[in-house]
C-alpha cells in the first residue's frame, strides 16, 4: 500500500492509457484533475463541473457518433 501511495506522490499519471479517441479536452481536464501542484489542480467538484460542462458541450459530435454503436451487452468504443 505504501508503494502505491509513493507512486502517486512521485510520478505524473500515464494518461496514455486511455483510450487513442479520447477528446484532447478530457485530457487535458484529467490532468488539471491529477495535478500535484495545487495551486494548478482544480479546487473542488464544483470547478470540475463547469469545466466538464464545457467540454462535453465542445464533444457532443464525438459522443453522438457513439450513440449509433451503442449495444446493452457491449461495452462503448468510440
């Protein structure tokens, strides 16, 4: 447990791992989310909120073009 917690302290997440498609605008608001310094991290749900507020406004096309492939027994791949 304590070397999960030095990883976290000491290392940038690896948003790789998301998925290739991802909208730029996530990122970028998963980082402020993640960020160590914080003074550069979002101060609370509400300013994450607003910001997610703008950025599915900004990638409404990219998530309706998901809504034609969506399938109960299947996980979404956009």
């Amino acid at each position: 447990m304590t070397d999960v917690l030095a990883r976290v302290i000491e290392r940038e997440p690896d948003l790789s791992a998301l998925p290739l498609n991802t909208p730029a605008a996530i990122r970028r608001l998963l980082r402020h989310c993640l960020e160590k310094d914080p003074r550069r991290r979002l101060a609370d749900a509400a300013d994450v909120a607003r910001v997610l507020s703008r950025v599915i406004d900004a990638a409404l096309p990219f998530f309706k073009g998901c809504a034609s492939r969506v399938r109960p027994d299947k996980r979404i791949r956009c």
